[in-house]
C-alpha cells in the first residue's frame, strides 16, 4: 500500500532544446529530481500539475510516466495516480 507524500512544487521554467524530444527533456529532469530525493519514494507525480509546469499537452506528460514506468522509476495505480517507486537497497 502507497503512503501519499506531497511535496509543493516549485514551477520550472524550461528551456526546451529544440532539437530533442520535449517528453524526453522533461523525463530526464524527473530522473534527475527522483535520483536526487528531491521526488522521494511515494511521491505522487501528477500529469495535471506537469502539464502545467512545463506548458505541455497531456499527450506529452502520458509519454513521460510511460518511460519513467517502464525503467520502474514510477507505479501507477489506476483511480489513484502515479508514484515514485521505493528505491531498491
């Protein structure tokens, strides 16, 4: 069972590189801000409050948590939303 832990976030102005993917500039910086503790284990990455940060569509933010998912860097629990993963020891 997920304890929910909310962490206010600061917005992040982006500056996109124009020649790179913007869901994969945006996944490396969660990577980054995960490895870092910043997002620590249970904390709930929102696709609201992404698209809203980085000025993207949802489309975008949905190919986001499907990487971070895929590397096993998030858990989604359908009707509850998308988590940072307990780190492995």
């Amino acid at each position: 069972m997920f304890e929910c832990v909310r962490v206010h976030m600061v917005l992040h102005v982006m500056d996109f590189d124009p020649t790179r993917p913007k869901w994969t500039q945006i996944a490396d910086l969660l990577r980054e801000r995960i490895a870092t503790g910043e997002y620590p284990p249970h904390f709930m990455i929102s696709e609201k409050q992404m698209e809203q940060e980085f000025g993207v569509a949802r489309l975008t933010v949905r190919k986001v948590t499907r990487a971070l998912r895929e590397e096993g860097l998030i858990v989604t629990t359908p009707g509850m939303g998308s988590f940072v993963a307990k780190r492995e020891q």
